[in-house]
C-alpha cells in the first residue's frame, strides 16, 4: 500500500513545488504589497503581474485568454440565413407592439392636436414640461426625441409640427414661446432646435441661477420643406426660409432667406438651392 502511494504523494508534492515557483515568480516584484508589513495586493496588481510575467504558466494563462477572446463558430449560410430571419421577424413583432402600444399612445397623450397616421419610433419620448404640441398629418417622430417646454415665459408654450415632416433621433426641441416646423421638413438626427438660451449671458446672474431675460426668448420658424443636417443647432429668434438647406453641424444665429443653403458656426449662405441642385458659388 505505501509502494502505491508514493507515486500520488510525489505527484502533488510536485504540483505544490509548480504552484509555488508560478507564485514566487509572477508575484516576486510586488512582495512588498501583500508582505505582513505592507497593503495588500489587489486584484489589479494580480492583473498586471500575470500580463507582464515571463513564467511559463503565466505565458500559458496569457495564450489561454487569448484563445478564449478569439474563438468563433463557423457561420453556414445553410444556418446563419434562416437563423437571421426568425430573428428579425420576432425583433420586428416585438418593435410593433412597443410601438403601437406603448411608444405611440404614451406621446400622444401629451398632444394638444393629433393628425392622421401620427408615427413614433420604439421609444417612448422625453417630455418634460407642460406645453402645447400640435402634430399634422403623417408625421413622423423617429427614435427617442426630447422635448422640453419652459414654465415661465408665457403661460402655454407651443410647438408645431406640420404635414408630412419627420423628425430624427436623438433631437432636442426646447420650447419657451414657440416653435414653428412647417410641412414636408426633414430634420436629421441629434439637431437642436432652441427658443431659448437656457441661463442668462450676464455672469452675476448665471452665478444666482437666474433664468434668461424674458428678450432672450423669441420665436422659432422654420418653412416648408427645409432639410436640417444631423448635429445642426437652430438659436433662438430664427427664421429658416422654404426650401433652404443646413447643412450637418451648422449654427443658425439669423435668419436663412427661402432657398438657401448655410453651413458653418455661425452658418452663412454658401449657395442656392434651386429646382435640380444646389449652387454653390466659387472659393466658398
């Protein structure tokens, strides 16, 4: 019986020894870390001693890791394609009913006017004061729009939107007075379109947490079938003529004339935009 068991016995003498090298050798530079005397070693400085030790079991756990992250299955169209489309079709089952009934009734609830074949997207809208939003017909609200309306400028700040024009996601629309969107517009992703600065521009006064002078807020217009670029930030007091064109980014401080196409901060007319296409004057 003991013939048989010195082999088990000087196996796990020699898994110990192992265990013990890997340990003195990768943990050796950061003794002083978990020594009687000093901090312990955390698990970011175990983290780092076994990306940087030479050991071989280290340099094994390091390959093992690498093999873990890296790993893939083949991808047969035979199964990639069906399993693609039972997902789509379940997602698109799913994005239905959440906007049917859920995203679409929570908006139109806080609507003072709803026209005909009102859309939103999946998501339910960020509305955060109380206001007046009065949709035409095919609108369309895409993803996740916020819209905020001040309290004391005036005593319903109104938003309308008109007939057929669709809206981004991630677009912000602050309300203070008014902000008019006529119809057949197309406003990107991520624009802001504000009546309102938000803090007062006299630093003593921003320092009290005072609002914006009552001046500071005045209405927004923007015409038929203007097309906003993603990113594109509209100031207060503006008018955006029929037809123009923002381009992505642009800063809108004054007022854009009818067929116009401005871009930069603060935007500036660099063309016309005409029946076929934009002119664009030379050195723009």
């Amino acid at each position: 019986m003991d013939q048989v068991k010195v082999p088990d016995q000087a196996m796990r003498t020699s898994w110990l020894a192992c265990i013990s090298s890997l340990i003195e050798e990768v943990f050796q530079p950061w003794e002083h870390l978990y020594s009687p005397r000093g901090p312990s070693l955390s698990t970011s400085s175990y983290r780092k001693a076994l990306a940087t030790s030479h050991h071989p079991w280290a340099i094994r756990l390091r390959a093992l890791r690498s093999a873990v992250r890296g790993f893939t299955l083949p991808a047969p169209k035979a199964v990639t394609v069906p399993y693609r489309m039972a997902y789509t079709g379940v997602r698109g089952v799913v994005h239905a009913v959440r906007r049917v009934l859920i995203a679409e009734p929570i908006f139109k609830s806080y609507c003072t006017v709803v026209g005909k074949r009102v859309r939103t997207g999946v998501f339910v809208h960020w509305v955060m004061g109380r206001g007046r939003i009065i949709l035409g017909d095919d609108v369309l609200l895409d993803g996740k729009i916020s819209f905020s309306f001040a309290a004391r400028f005036v005593d319903m700040p109104t938003l309308r939107i008109g007939d057929r024009t669709n809206i981004g996601h991630g677009c912000a629309i602050i309300v203070g007075e008014a902000v008019t969107i006529g119809s057949d517009c197309r406003i990107a992703s991520g624009v802001q379109i504000r009546d309102s600065p938000g803090h007062p521009v006299e630093p003593e006064a921003r320092r009290r947490g005072e609002p914006p002078p009552r001046s500071a807020v005045r209405p927004i217009t923007i015409e038929d079938n203007v097309w906003i670029g993603s990113q594109a930030i509209v100031q207060a007091g503006v008018t955006i003529g029929q037809g123009s064109v923002v381009s992505s980014g642009a800063v809108v401080m004054n007022d854009v004339p009818p067929y116009s196409l401005v871009a930069g901060n603060p935007a500036r007319r660099i063309g016309i935009v005409t029946a076929a296409t934009p002119t664009i004057p030379e050195g723009s």
